[in-house]
C-alpha cells in the first residue's frame, strides 16, 4: 500500500508513510473485507458509511504537516482509522462521530491495539469540541457544503484545517491555515467523500 500506492503519488511525509505501516488497516473493516483492507479504494463499514482510500487518508495527514506535540480535532470517525493514523504521529486525538454505532466498534479497536491517546465522544462535529479548543489542527473527513464557523474559531493560531467542500457528489479538499491572525485557503484536489450532516452541514 505504502510503496505501491502513496509514495508514486507524492506522499513524501515520513511520519505519515510510518504510521500507515504501522497502523493494522484490517482490523477497521469487517471480516469478510479483510482481503481487500489494503486496497486502492475506499470500502464500506456499514451505516451507509466508508473508511477512505489509503491514498487520501495520507493526503490528509500529510496537509497537516504535524510534528507530535499538536492536539488534532478530527470529525468523522467512521472506522477509527484516520484516527488511529493521526494518533502515532501527534499528542492526542479527539474525534467525533455521530452514528452511535461506528463510534462503538471504533473505540473497541482502539483499545485493542492499546490506542490510549484517542478520545471520542458522539455529537454534531460540525459544532467541534468547545471545551477542549482551541486545536493545532482539524481534519474532517465527511464532504460539508461549507466550513463550519465554529471549526475556525476553534482552530488555534498557528493552526491548519482540511476539510473537504462542495455539493453532495465531488467536493475540493481544502486547506485553511491561520497564521498571525491571518486565514488563508489552498485548493489540494478533487475528492468524493460522504456527507456531513448537522448544524453546519447538509440536512439529515
Ligand atoms: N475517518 C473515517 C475513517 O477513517 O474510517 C472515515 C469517515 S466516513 C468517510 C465519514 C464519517 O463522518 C461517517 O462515519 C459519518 O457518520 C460521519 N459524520 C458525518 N457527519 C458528521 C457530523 N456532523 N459529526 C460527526 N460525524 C459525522
């Protein structure tokens, strides 16, 4: 995967390309899907909802440009395994999921593989985590129609934000970065992720 899929493509972050050799893909899918974990595709993990393609899960990490101490807001935990990823290569995670569920078989998996600094909580992301911001960095990892207010505001200074936005079947991967103050945006690509769905988000 890592040899095959992310370095051709231009993934040259070393703490990223070590965290997705060392985080164990296929304990984030159902069984039956375990051949195909490692796969150039995203791959469904029930509730209508997927766990993305390694290649984007990397390009993600990698915009965040995170050096260990940084604490990361991530919305959307899906599988757990964004999470899982971002949580070998900084201080501590804090994810958010909506559907009961997915957060369930996630935090299981996290104890599995003895994942302490991860904690989870279920909610509408799109409002963040108040009591716990500001956040170096955020990744949200369902497609919104907008960036969510309450993101930037809880986004810390220096900090960077990547959230995928546009309508309901393609979106860009945007990157917001604070600096002094001042946000910037940069267009990374095209991707197709699931909704965000919430206060600051599509309608359920
Ligand atoms: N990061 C995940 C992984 O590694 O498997 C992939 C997540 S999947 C593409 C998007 C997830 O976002 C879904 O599990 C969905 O339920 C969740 N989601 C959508 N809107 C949300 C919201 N407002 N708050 C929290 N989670 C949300």
């Amino acid at each position: 995967m890592v040899e095959e899929q992310l370095i051709p493509r231009g993934i040259t972050d070393q703490a990223t390309l070590e965290a997705m050799l060392t985080v164990p893909r296929h304990l984030f899918v159902e069984d039956a899907m375990q051949a195909r974990a490692y796969g150039d595709h995203p791959l469904p993990i029930g509730s209508g909802q997927t766990i993305s393609q390694p290649y984007i899960v990397a390009l993600m990490t990698q915009a965040l440009e995170l050096q260990g101490h940084e604490r990361v807001l991530e919305i959307g935990t899906g599988s757990g395994y964004q999470a899982a990823v971002l949580s070998r290569i900084c201080e501590r995670v804090y994810t958010i999921e909506r559907i009961d569920s997915l957060l369930g078989k996630a935090r299981k998996i996290f104890d599995r593989l003895h994942y302490h600094n991860i904690v989870s909580r279920i909610d509408d992301g799109t409002t963040g985590w108040p009591d716990e911001a500001p956040f170096d960095a955020i990744l949200v990892t369902a497609g919104g129609p907008k960036i969510p207010e309450p993101l930037v505001k809880q986004l810390g200074d220096p900090g960077r934000l990547v959230i995928p936005v546009g309508d309901q079947q393609v979106q860009e991967l945007q990157l917001i970065t604070k600096e002094n103050g001042d946000i910037s945006t940069r267009i990374i690509e095209q991707v197709r992720f699931v909704n965000l769905i919430g206060t600051h988000g599509w309608r359920d």
